[in-house]
C-alpha cells in the first residue's frame, strides 16, 4: 500500500508539476524495502494469491508497465526513510542522517 501512494504522489509531483519547471528523469526510480511489494508492482498478476488486493493498490503496476517508474529493492540498512518515520536507536540515527547529508556512497565506507 505505501508502494502504491509513493507511486501515486511521485507521479503527480513529478510529471505533472515539477516537469512545468525543470527536466524530469524518466522512468522515474522509486526504491521499496518489501521484497513482496516491489515483485508485485514489477509483476502484476491475478491469481488467488493476489485476488484480495484491490484495484487501487495495482497502480503502481500500471505505473511500471507504462514506463512511468522504475522500482528497485533497497535493503532496510539503507532505506533512509526509516530516518523520517521511525524511532531509532542513536547509531542507526547517525548512520542515516550521514548518508542523507552526504549521500550513500560517502558513508558506507565509514
């Protein structure tokens, strides 16, 4: 489900206003931390598994097959999301604040 919002949202603030002032990179990457969401957005698929899951949360497949997105699966110890959302212990706070300062490269080498 926060696949398919992230989606959502990207593709607004993206495409529809972000294009109006500057070049857009397309397909646009968006990085998920659920190995299932990301193989269901990149697959969509009906089948019983998946009967449950509502249409709304198969735009993000919509979004891949039109060329729109890109998805790629990013380990949870480099998911700097979880700096915004999520209560962490003060190493971890460290680490990602480092990577959101300087960028990915710069800090896993520390």
């Amino acid at each position: 489900m926060a696949l398919t919002e992230t989606a959502r949202d990207a593709e607004y603030d993206c495409y529809n206003l972000l294009s109006k002032i500057t070049m857009v990179e397309t397909p646009m990457p968006l990085n998920g931390d659920k190995h299932a969401s990301v193989y269901q957005a990149e697959n969509a698929m009906n089948n019983t598994a998946t009967r449950h899951v509502t249409v709304r949360y198969r735009y993000a497949s919509s979004l891949v097959e039109a060329g729109r997105i890109v998805i790629a699966k990013v380990p949870s110890l480099q998911n700097v999301v979880e700096f915004f959302i999520k209560s962490l212990a003060v190493d971890r706070f460290r680490t990602l604040a480092r990577i959101i300062i300087r960028g990915f490269s710069a800090s896993v080498e520390e």
